[in-house]
C-alpha cells in the first residue's frame, strides 16, 4: 500500500527538520526520513562537537600560558576522558532535542531508515512505498577516503571517527591543510600531542589570499605543529604499532611517524545511492545535485539542499537553503541563492572570518580592486586581551566602490565579520562602511578605519570577459 504526503524530505539535516515545521504549519502532510542520526553532519560530526573540542583546547591553551596575563596556575592536564564525555553531551543533547521535536510535530511522520527512488515522485524505505507531491533531498556527506598508496594498511581516522578518542595521541599525523584538518591539528597540539601537518598543495588553506595562508601557518607554527607542505608523496604503511605517512620525495625528510593518522582531504556525497537516476535528478561529476537558483532539480517537484547540492558546504548555507525554498512555496517570494554573501569562518584561535571575495578572486573576475588592511597589533581589543596575531582586510571595487570581501583573521574575528556581511548584504559601499559608527573597544570598531584607509586601485589578472 502506497502512502500519499504532500511533501517527503529526505534527511534530517541542518533544512529538512525546519522544512518540515514550516510545511506542517501551513496544513501540510510531511514524511521525513533519515538513515543515520539525526541532525546530520553540523550536530554529530561536525560543528558542535568540534567546536566543543575547541572551546576545551582553548581552555588548555590559556591555563598553559595564563603567566601572560600575570595568572600563576598550578600544573594542568587535560582529562581526555572528560573532554571526550563534554563533546558527547553536547552530540547527544542536540540529537536527542532534534528527535524529540519532530516526533512530536503535528502533522510529521518521521520514518528512520534508507530512502531510495522508485519512480519520479516515490520513495521506498525498506517495505514502504511513499508518494509526495514534493520531494527534498537533504542528504549531506561525509569524509572523502581517496584512493592513496597504503591507505587501506593502516587505521586512519576521519573527522567522524577521531571524535570517538578517549586519549590524547602521542603524535597524529593531519592529512590534509585546509579547514578541518587545521582546526583539529590545533586541538590536539593544545591538548598535548605532537602534530604534523601534511599538505599537497604549495600553502595551507589554498583558497584563501597568500597573506592569509601565511599567518595561519605562523599561528600553528607558533604553537609547536610541524608544517610540510608541497607533499607530493603521501603514502602510508605500518611501522610497529605505529604510521608512517610518506611527505616528500624531493626535499626535507621523506616521512613522518606518528601514532595517529587523520585524513581531511575533503567531502564525499551522499547521494550514490539515492536512485536519482529514476526520478531524473541530474548530478554532476562531483555527485552534487544539479540545481537550479532557486534549488529546483532537473525533476518536476524535487528540490535538493544543504551540501548535496554543491552550493555550499555549511551549516549556515544548508539553513538559508531551507529559508529560500520556504518563502518560495509558502510566501510567494523570489529568494535565490546568488542573493547570499558567501561567508564561513576557520575554528582556530584566533579565528578567521570570511566574506565575499578575496584579492585573487576579485581581481581574476576582472576587476580594479583597493585593498584596506590593519593589523590586530593596532586593535585595542586585540592589545587587551593580550592576542594581536591577525589582521584586518577588505577589498573594494574601485570603480563602483561596492565592498567586495573581506577577511578578520584574529580575536573575534568570526564574530566581527558579520558586520561586513550585514553591510555587503545591504549593498553598502566603502564610503558608507567607513562612517559608521562601532562600539569601543571591539574588533568591530576597527572596521570603518579600514575602509577609510583603502590603498590605491591594482588592476585586473586578467581582463574581464
């Protein structure tokens, strides 16, 4: 027997959950279906257990150092047992709140188990058959395993699997040099381990400007994490109880052995088994559901959010996914996902915050950009709080002088950065930014002096198409 929903959400992610009240209030029938846990990625795996994990090596760092403050402490230590039991309690609590709010949702079937395509507008799951007259798919991902030399002959971790540590590595070996892999190689260097961080590329965190890529390797640096980047040799075997990790075949030591070894090398989809095909949803060579602005599939009625659709990897744009599809079918609007600043922030401490474009993007799209930078050693926050790595910088179109992007690497800087994302959000220029006024002392503050101290126009990379 078929059962008939006015609209099925596939996973219970970051905007399915949401999704579903919101349909629900409006007089919808709705199934929601999850295979695994639910809140997906952010709640079990990702955001808040790791920033969790975070907030404790923070801890650990500042007792470790709290001489600088004038603070004398006692010799610490880090109960990993404990930090491990903090982490979980956070997982469990956001798991089981999120379960227990659906179950009760009036008008929500939520059915746990693997959902797959039959037909354009069906869905199996196990023995039942389900009819929507929309379909969502918020599926997510998880941690990619590439197909390295040795991979298979070793236990290495994920960002999924390292969570479940109950002891602090000797020395864990990080793969990979780019948002996760850093944020838990400074955990476990706070924590007391010895930590390598192997990277392919020619810098860490690839995307962002040089300036950028280079404070944070000083950051880590600073702390005692070995960086080898331009590792063109990754491999692994056993050596004992412990891994040898392959780096270099060119110049330095050619391996490092650790005790652990983690892989953050980025993100596998979880749409490989979804029978798209079936209902003539489209991917591309990613895996990523093809949509449209609006997050329509290729298929009449199905929409795709969150990370399955290649839009973003965040749990902020899988929300404003659910926020776009929602006032478009209950509210009659217009949202769009080229509507959004695209913004995201690194966990290490002191954090990076980002908005829009950096320098090297902005000037390969072919514009005449003026650049704004400060360092934090001239933010009174920042000399306060006795923290004064980082900096401030923000590009302006010269022509128009829209504001562009910008980057606060240093205290607070996750938090400040939304400032400038309220402004470009707005459409805001720089003459705008730089005459408003902020609270003293804060980091925020420092932004209108950035603005007002914009360089010269440096042109394009290449010409415009």
């Amino acid at each position: 027997m078929t059962e008939a929903f006015d609209a099925i959400i596939i996973g219970a992610g970051q905007a399915g959950p949401f999704l579903a009240e919101r349909l629900t209030q409006a007089g919808q029938s709705v199934a929601i279906i999850e295979r695994d846990r639910f809140g997906g990625t952010c709640v079990n795996t990702g955001c808040m257990p790791t920033k969790t994990l975070v907030a404790s090596a923070r801890a650990a760092h500042v007792v470790r150092h709290a001489d600088r403050w004038g603070v004398r402490t006692p010799a610490m230590s880090v109960d990993m047992v404990a930090v491990k039991a903090r982490a979980d309690k956070v997982i469990h609590d956001a798991r089981t709140g999120l379960e227990t709010w659906l179950g009760g949702m009036p008008g929500c079937t939520v059915i746990q188990g693997h959902a797959r395509f039959t037909a354009p507008r069906t869905v199996a799951v196990g023995d039942r058959v389900l009819e929507g007259g929309r379909i969502f798919i918020n599926v997510g991902g998880r941690a990619a395993v590439p197909d390295m030399r040795g991979v298979d002959a070793v236990p290495v971790l994920t960002n999924a699997s390292i969570l479940k540590l109950d002891r602090v590595p000797r020395h864990l070996v990080v793969i990979g040099g780019s948002y996760v892999g850093l944020e838990f190689a400074q955990i476990y260097r706070r924590f007391g381990a010895e930590v390598t961080v192997v990277e392919k590329g020619e810098r860490l965190i690839a995307r962002e400007d040089p300036e950028v890529s280079r404070a944070v390797r000083e950051i880590l640096e600073g702390e005692g994490i070995v960086v080898r980047t331009r590792a063109e040799c990754i491999r692994f075997r056993p050596r004992g109880d412990e891994i040898e990790v392959g780096v270099s075949c060119v110049d330095g030591e050619p391996a490092v052995v650790g005790s652990h070894a983690l892989l953050a090398v980025g993100r596998r989809l979880n749409t490989d088994d979804l029978g798209l095909e079936t209902a003539g949803v489209e991917m591309d060579e990613r895996g990523a559901i093809v949509v449209d602005d609006m997050l329509r599939t290729t298929a009449e009625g199905v929409w795709a959010l969150g990370e399955c659709n290649g839009r973003g990897a965040f749990t902020h744009t899988a929300f404003n996914d659910f926020e776009i599809v929602a006032v478009n079918l209950l509210e009659g609007g217009a949202g769009r996902v080229s509507d959004r600043v695209p913004a995201y922030a690194l966990y290490i401490d002191p954090p990076l915050g980002r908005a829009g474009l950096t320098e090297t993007e902005a000037r390969a799209a072919g514009k005449r950009i003026r650049t704004g930078l400060r360092p934090m050693t001239r933010v009174s926050r920042a000399v306060e709080r006795g923290e004064t790595t980082g900096f401030l910088k923000v590009v302006v179109d010269a022509d128009t002088d829209q504001v562009l992007g910008a980057a606060i690497l240093g205290v607070e800087g996750d938090e400040a950065i939304h400032a400038i994302i309220e402004g470009m959000s707005l459409g805001a220029t720089a003459s705008t930014m730089k005459s408003i006024m902020h609270v003293h002392p804060t980091v925020s503050e420092l932004i209108p002096t950035v603005f007002g101290e914009l360089g010269d126009a440096v042109g394009a990379t290449r010409p415009p198409p």
